[in-house]
C-alpha cells in the first residue's frame, strides 16, 4: 500500500494493536516539536547538572530535534513496559543496613536488547504494510527527550522527580521509541497531575531535585553509583545507606505508584538472589564471578570497580561488625587507588560505630552500677 492510499487513523489504531501484542504495555503517538523543552535543557546543561556524562551536552539541541537526529521522522511512536517485580522487598532492604539495595528496574535481565528488539518488530510489521517506510528504533541510545515525547504520545506527564508518571499505572515502566516517516494520528497529552506535592522533594536522600522538574545529576545516588566513573564525594557516602546500584526513593513516595502496574515479563524478575542479598556476600565476589553473574544485566555496564566502590560505601554505612572489618582489610590489600580509598573511607566509618557502641555500653555499665550502689544506700542516707 503506497503512502497516499493508506487510512492513518486506521493505521494508527492498527499500530497500537500490534505493540500490545508484542508485549508493551501502552503505546502512543506524538509529533516531533519540542521546542518548548529547549530552554530548559540549554539551562540545565549550562548549569553542569549533567555532571561528568559528556555525551549530554554532546548533541545540545538535537535532543530536542528528532528530525536532525534522524532525517524525514515525521511522529514518534512511544512505548511503555511495566517492570514492577512481584513480592517487591523496597522497604524491608532499604532498612536491613546489611544487605544491598539495588534499583528494581535492575534486578532482571537488561530491558535495552529486549524492547528494542520489540521495537524492531513493530516496525518490521509496519513496513509490511507500507511501501516505501522508514524507522529507527531507540531505547536509551539516542540524543532524545523520550520522556516529553512519551508525555505528548499520551503515555503519561513528567513528574516532579523529572520520571513519566501514568494515571493508571505508576511510574515503574520503561520507555522506547519508533522514529517513523509517516503522518501518524497523535494522541493528546494528558494533564500534570502532580498538583502540590512534594513528596519526591522531600524525600529524595540528597537532595538532587533542586526545583521541580530539575534534578542535578551530580547529587542523584543513580548517577554517583552507575554513571560516575570516579570517587563518590565524601559529602554524599552516608547518604546513600545501602543503596549499590541507583534508587527508588523518589518512586517510591509517589502517590501515584499506589496503582502501579505489575510486570508481565519473565525477563524482569529478580536474578541472582538480587532482590534479597547480603553486602557481604556480593563484596566477596571476583571480578571473574562479577562478570559472570551480572551476565545479561545491565548492571555489569558499572565495571567491577564500581561495584567493589558503591558496596564498599554501604559496608561503610551498615552497623558495625567485625565480619565488615575484616572483609574491607582483606580487600584493601590487592584494591585499586579508587577502590581502596573507599575502603579505607568504610573503615573509618566502622572503627568511629564500634566506638560509639563501646561508649554506649560503658555508659550503660557505669548507670548499672549506680543503680546498684543507690539500692543498697541505707534509706535516710
């Protein structure tokens, strides 16, 4: 079918069709023009809040430019993909001071190759029914605003905390893009239902959403244990508790993920006991046992490195024990500049809590015994 005999509003009903068959959760269309975003992204990478990932201020504008970013794209289709895991363990680790916290889009199976094979799929099934059309499929791998795009394609508003949020389903999902060249139906965007809170504010640990919409990347705990490459700073190790890979925080204080969406995809569930594992345990792994298992994981992107620096910090930031002592020492010996210096920053931290626990126990000793010495004091002494 040639372009100019194709029914676009059937179509784009069509379309939709087939992303809910391929396994996504919504599908929506939107038009190319962002300009209204270009100010803010122009001040936001001015104000250095993309920290040490070049690759932001790379592209500038193109982001907000799709048609630069791929010649002829006339609409975008954006996808959604639910990953909330079943039986999700959020605020029973977050306390367990001893075990990992790691990002629940994290726990499965890297969702880039699934969605955007997906993706691939789609357009594959569009170009079987359109003669002469063109797509490119995107799933974090692009100079894109996929969130505004998403926010015009109807799948939800930008929240706050600067993540999509859906009415009916939260904010735990992934999002995707097909680039196409054909004059698609758009779908409405729909109303920022925010309104006044501020929980994601309020909450966020340190304080990385400067105004709302605005986050520094350079304060975010995602970005200081998965994008930066280099030491933590000293200001922000105790603030990240037992978090080893990203954070949820602002997610979960959201209101609106009291409806979120459960995942459907096999590929998402927890692997690796990761969901439920001791620091412990995960510092005691060897590169070669890294590698092996955080195979099909997007966390082994951080390096081995990375991941012996952030479990370093939490291990600093977990209750003193002597089982965390000896295993930071043990590590010291044969750990890199970067790695070492949080360890050494982790026993400080320990050796200052086992202290304070002996403080604490002599103070309770020494009020012990004061009680004993008033309970034998004759009554008019």
């Amino acid at each position: 079918m040639t372009k100019a005999t194709i029914n676009y509003q059937e179509l784009t009903k069509q379309i939709k069709l087939w992303g809910l068959e391929l396994g996504f959760s919504q599908v929506g269309i939107s038009d190319i023009d962002l300009s209204e975003h270009e100010a803010a992204l122009t001040h936001w990478l001015e104000n250095d809040y993309h920290g040490n990932m070049d690759y932001m201020a790379r592209h500038g504008l193109m982001r907000a430019r799709a048609r630069e970013l791929v010649a002829g794209t006339l609409n975008v289709i954006s996808v959604r993909m639910d990953y909330l895991p079943t039986d999700a363990k959020f605020a029973t680790i977050l306390k367990n001071k001893d075990h990992a916290y790691i990002s629940r889009y994290a726990l499965g199976r890297d969702y880039h190759k699934l969605m955007r094979k997906r993706l691939k799929q789609l357009g594959e099934n569009i170009k079987a029914h359109c003669e002469h059309f063109n797509y490119r499929p995107f799933v974090d791998s692009a100079p894109i605003l996929e969130r505004p795009l998403a926010e015009k394609a109807g799948l939800g508003w930008v929240g706050k905390h600067s993540l999509l949020i859906n009415k009916q389903a939260g904010s735990w999902f992934f999002l995707g893009e097909l680039l196409v060249d054909l004059p698609l139906i758009p779908d409405t965007k729909p109303e920022n239902d925010c309104g006044t809170c501020v929980a994601c504010i309020k909450i966020c640990p340190t304080q990385a959403i400067v105004e709302p919409y605005v986050v520094d990347a350079r304060r975010c705990i995602s970005y200081l244990t998965i994008e930066l490459r280099d030491a933590i700073p000293l200001e922000f190790r105790p603030l990240i508790g037992n978090r080893i890979y990203g954070c949820d925080d602002c997610q979960l204080i959201c209101p609106w993920n009291k409806f979120a969406t459960l995942g459907s995809e096999d590929d998402f569930k927890p692997r690796q006991n990761l969901d439920n594992i001791a620091l412990l345990t995960l510092f005691s792994w060897d590169e070669a046992k890294f590698l092996n298992k955080t195979e099909g994981s997007p966390i082994r992107r951080i390096g081995f490195q990375c991941w012996q620096r952030n479990i370093a910090v939490a291990l600093g930031n977990a209750d003193f024990s002597k089982h965390n002592v000896e295993a930071l020492t043990q590590k010291l010996t044969k750990a890199e500049p970067m790695v070492a210096e949080h360890i050494e920053w982790a026993l400080a931290q320990q050796t200052l809590k086992q202290q304070a626990l002996n403080t604490d126990k002599n103070l309770r000793l020494t009020a012990r015994l004061i009680r004993s010495v008033e309970k034998g004091m004759p009554r008019d002494a």
